[in-house]
DNA sequence: ATGTGC
C-alpha cells in the first residue's frame, strides 16, 4: 500500500484531496515535489491525488501524478496534451543491425515530412490539414525516437529477444500548445462540467490526444522506413490527458494510462527502458509512471556537465556500445542521463507498491533527439 | 514544450 504525505486522514482534513504516494523512503523525491503535491490537494474540488516515483516539480504543479477533481483544470494537464510513450516491435534482427549505417540513415527524422497526411488525419476523425506541417516530428525538450535492444522479458511476454524494438516519446507538438492558449482567462481557476468553456476545451483536447498518438505512429513509420523494417503497435500510453471519471475529471500529468495491458517506462538515452504491466491497485487511478523523472532542472544541467567538446562527444556514447543523434549542445547537457532518476528505482518501486510488475528492460542503441538540417551542413 | 523573435 503507498503511504500519505496526509497520514491518511486527509479525508477529514477538510477542504483536502487525499494523496497516496507509490514511492519508497529511498526514492529521490524533491521537496519542492511534495510542497506541490500538497498544495495540488487542496485546490478546489481535488479529491484523490495518485503520485508516482517519477515525481518531480513542474510549472504549474507536480509531474508524475493522476489527480482526481470535482473541476477540470487544463493547467494541470499542460500544453503537451496527449504527450505519452508508444513501444513498437521492429522486424530486425538485432544481430543484422549496423550502428554507423542506421546512424546515417535515421538522419531522415529530421525536418517535416514531405508526404501528404491529410488521408491519415481524415481516417482519426480529425480535419484534413490540422497542424499538418508538424505531423510526424518528434518536437523538443524530452522527446525522442529511440531503437532498442530487448534484454530481459518474462517467458510468457510473446516479445522476441532476437529483434530490434522502437520507443517513441512524442506529443501534439504546436496543436495541443494552441488549445491551452486559446483559453479565457479565470479557466485556471477550475472549470465546472457545465461550462461552455470546458466542453470546448475538452473536444480540442480530444483531438490533440488523437493527434498525438497518431503522430508517434508516424514518427515510428519514419523510422521503419529509414531502417529498411516493419513494425508493429506493442503499446501506446499518453500520460498528459483529461478523462471524465464519473462525476469527476482524472487529470494525468506525467503519469501513463495504465488500465489494461503492457505500459512502457521510459529510461534516459544512456540508461534502460521497461514494459511493465499494471496490476489495477484501487488507489492507482488506473495510472503508472512515465519514465525515469527528473532530477535535476534544465537550467541546472549546464553547471553540473562540462562542456568541452570531449566531454560533449563522450556524451554521445553509452556503456551499451550505443549513439544519441544529438547535434544541439543545449539538449545534449540538459537532457544528459545526469538529469534524470533511474527508471530501475522507478519500476522497483512501483512492484513494490503492487501498481505493476517488470515485463522486460530495454537498452538504448540509438536515440534520436535531433540533427542539423541537411541544408545547413 | 512550443513557435517566434532577437
């Protein structure tokens, strides 16, 4: 059971949402995350507050929580909407891979894609010319497209070990930053279920929750076909969305949906990856935790890294024999492995806790964050 | 995290 930052009786602690925290004494958990957390409780209307390993502070509240609330507020769900990790299985064997030539060839993420979209939007529901010029790129800050290893899996996991496998951590790029923007004033406040305002919002944020996970699709196919391979869908899980729980919105913020199946759980580009399979523990709010988390900010990255170009250039390598095609020296610093927790503490504790269990554990081979444009080189 | 402006 996860213990409370409320002593459990936050339900008579009026005007207080309770929180359950999955997390162990160990876990590297700011305090600054917890002053959030307790703040987030008690917004009006919070009830229940799911916090997870990857717990970290953010702008407007804390990362890696599930928050249940009587009002909807689109601050807690960020400008990201429908952010989240999809794992695909690759048709390559591992032994057939060769570094340098996949490294030449995932160069062609880069940049917006030439290919019409417009069919493929039409076929989710969405118009034919939404945000298109973006659709199929990976975007900034913590996003990726990285080629895996398959290290570990339970026997009965159907994965094969012999194959080459893809995460993809990619969000609704300018679409969902559009939708937040648009909002009136005062909607930080809190929106009722009635309000005009949130059931207009709450069809933008369906849409950019489509348009996400179709662009992890795309971005993966992007991939496959630089690699010369087929793929296939092992798991998509936003963890930036608003659901409509009853009489209740669930807000995810940085914690994946987690109701049925295999969730991935992202490392960082030099450290392991995980499928884990969530178990339905009541306090959850069908929720799981994203990845590693963040344990340093961006801004702090650049006094804690040397930045020579040998200590850059070591930073594109990995103990695992593996590359990260990072030609920008401000990402490459901020979003060093440094920066972040270890998702193996993270899942840890999450078996600990009973929200899931350890699927199998990736090794990053070749991650993709971003490259100069052909044009410029 | 984004697109834009310096």
């Amino acid at each position: 059971m996860g213990n409370s930052v409320c002593d459990g009786q936050a339900s008579a602690n009026q005007g207080r949402g309770t929180i359950t925290t999955f997390y162990s004494p160990s876990a590297w958990i700011e305090d600054q995350a917890e002053q959030q957390l307790k703040q987030l409780s008690g917004w009006a209307g919070v009830r229940q507050i799911a916090a997870f390993p990857d717990l970290h502070p953010g702008k407007y509240g804390p990362v890696g929580c599930a928050v249940l609330a009587d009002r909807l507020y689109p601050q807690l769900i960020g400008n990201d909407i429908g952010c989240g990790m999809a794992l695909f299985a690759l048709d390559l064997p591992a032994r057939k891979f060769k570094l340098d030539k996949a490294e030449r060839r995932m160069r062609a993420l880069e940049g917006p894609l030439e290919a019409d979209l417009s069919e493929r939007l039409e076929e989710d529901g969405l118009a034919p010319d939404l945000f298109a010029q973006a659709l199929g790129t990976i975007g900034g800050g913590n996003h990726f497209c990285e080629v895996q290893n398959l290290v570990e899996a339970e026997p009965d996991s159907g994965l094969d070990i012999s194959r080459l496998y893809l995460l993809v951590h990619s969000g609704s790029r300018g679409f969902g930053n559009a939708v937040l923007g648009a909002l009136p004033q005062g909607a930080f406040a809190g929106l009722l279920s009635d309000d005009p305002v949130a059931q207009n919002y709450l069809r933008d944020h369906d849409q950019a929750v489509l348009w996400a996970r179709l662009n992890r699709q795309i971005i993966a196919e992007r991939a496959a076909e630089a690699l010369r391979a087929d793929l296939h869908l092992i798991s998509d899980a936003p963890h930036n969305l608003l659901e409509q729980k009853g009489t209740g919105w669930l807000h995810r913020k940085g914690a994946a949906k987690a109701v049925a199946g295999v969730i991935p759980l992202a490392g960082t580009r030099a450290t392991p990856s995980y499928l884990l399979r969530p178990l339905g523990h009541a306090d959850a709010l069908g929720s799981l935790a994203h990845g590693a988390g963040r344990r340093y900010d961006r801004s702090s990255m650049h006094g804690r890294v040397r930045g020579k170009r040998s200590d850059l250039e070591a930073m594109t390598r990995t103990q695992f024999g593996g590359r990260i095609l990072c030609e920008d020296r401000d990402l490459l610093i901020e979003e060093a492995p440094l920066a972040y927790k270890s998702a193996g503490d993270v899942a840890a504790d999450l078996q600990d806790m009973g929200v899931a269990q350890t699927e199998a554990k990736f090794h990053p081979l070749l991650t993709f964050k971003k490259v100069k444009s052909e044009g410029r080189r």
